[in-house]
C-alpha cells in the first residue's frame, strides 16, 4: 500500500506520523511546495494551481490514496483536487474536528490561522456541528509560520498570545491547522488553567488517516512489519525532509522509514 500526502510544508508530519503508527509497512510519498509556500496568503485561484500540481507530482508515483494534510488547502482546493484525481485516486481532505469537541460538551476553543477564524467555512462547521455549545474562534497570529521554520521563541510567543485570548473556562480545543498538532502539548501547557480540570485538544490526522484507510478498504496494522519506504517531493522534485521537521517527534519518527530507491 501507498500513500501520499500533500501540504505546502511541515504540517502534513502529523497525519504522516498517524499512518506510520498504524501502518509501519505503507510507502509514503510527501509532496511539499517549498517553492509556493505559505498557501495561506495566495489568492484561492493562485493556491488550487499550486495545490493541483503538488498533487500530480505526488498522482505521479501512483499512490493508493492521496490525504490533503493542510485545511487550507482542503477549504479551497479539495473539489479541484477531487475533480482532477479521482475516481482513480481517493483524496481525503483535512477538517477542524469541532464535531467529536463539541460532543464532550463545555466552552470549546478553535484555534485556527487568522484567514480561517471568523471563515465562512469554519462559521458553517461551527454551526453544523457545535449548536448548544459555546465557542470561541481564537486566531494564532504567526503560528503556523513559526512551526514551520522550528523557531522556538517565535512558537512560544505565538502559542503565549493565543492563550490569552482563549477563555479560562475552555475544556477544550480544537487544532484547526494541522501546523498546531505538531506543538500539541505547548499548546496544552499555555492553556490549561490551575484547578480546572485537565484540558481536552483534538487534532485531526487520527481521524483523517483512518477515514483513508477506511477509503482503501484497510485496516490498522500497527504491528505490521516497518518495511514502508519514503519519497520526498520539494515542487515536484524528489529531495529530503526539510531539516525542520526533524525538531519534530513526528519528523524524526520517520528516520526509520528507508528512503525509496
């Protein structure tokens, strides 16, 4: 089995990671734009032209299924992705899962990039999925750019401003850029409140790897033999891991996958 992931950078690691848990013997191929990135400032019709070629580079070594690991990319781009590659290639794109946080109940935070808080999309997810609940849309200013470039005193000062703007009496938050998974339990320590009961954070990339190998007709495999090799594609040219995934456990994870010959 062979599976590609996209994003304009390091935020497909967490999804990537989630596949090689839970199946250590899957073929990887990343597809990253290292030339277009960030997709956020790009205009819609700018960002699906990168979006689609990054995901025929990745089409073009005949993966099983290809998972969008970016959800701005998946908010613009998802339909043209889907109506370039598929039936012939299933693309699972990435969403803020608001629904399983709203579930639990209690004030729900959404951190999410700036051009996505107060979004349309996220407004309509909101509604869709947390009526009943209150919410917070909480805008992380510089975030995702921080975590990219593994600066660490850009993260903390990024996380730190975020957190003020999130309520004290949050339970929970959702991860709405797949960025933010990577700095998860930061993100846990700037938020969590003396005396108030443990923070609950949802990311996304469990739920999209399963929903990819649900795609394929598969299973989890967790023990399964860790023979799975990896591609790295920088715009459509096959390279390594940026050096900053590797600051990253997600990153590193992947040291133990062989590079494909």
């Amino acid at each position: 089995m062979k599976i590609a992931l996209m994003d304009s950078g390091i935020g497909l690691l967490a999804a990537t990671a989630a596949v090689r848990r839970l199946r250590p013997d899957a073929d990887l191929v990343l597809s990253l734009d290292p030339d277009g990135m960030p997709w956020g400032s790009r205009t819609t019709e700018d960002l699906i032209e990168r979006a689609l070629a990054v995901a025929e580079a990745a089409a073009a070594r005949r993966p099983d299924a290809l998972i969008v690991g970016c959800n701005t990319a998946t908010v613009h781009a998802l339909t043209a992705l889907r109506a370039r590659l598929e039936p012939g290639l299933p693309v699972i794109g990435t969403v803020p899962a608001i629904k399983p946080a709203a579930a639990g109940g209690g004030h729900l935070a959404i951190w999410a990039t700036p051009a996505t808080t107060g979004s349309t999309y996220q407004r309509t997810l909101i509604r869709d999925f947390a009526g009943g609940v209150p919410v917070t849309e909480v805008p992380c200013w510089g975030l995702a750019e921080a975590v990219e470039r593994a600066d660490e005193a850009a993260i903390d000062a990024a996380v730190s401003a975020a957190a003020a703007l999130t309520p004290d009496d949050v339970t929970t938050v959702v991860l709405g850029c797949t960025h933010y998974e990577l700095v998860a339990e930061r993100i846990r320590g700037a938020v969590q409140r003396p005396g108030r009961p443990p923070l609950v954070l949802h990311g996304s990339a469990g739920a999209v790897v399963a929903q990819a190998l649900r795609r394929l007709g598969e299973q989890p495999a967790p023990g399964a033999m860790p023979h799975g090799t990896l591609t790295v594609l920088l715009s459509g040219r096959e390279g390594t891991l940026p050096a900053a995934a590797l600051a990253y456990a997600e990153g590193r994870l992947l040291r133990a996958v062989t590079p494909a010959g």
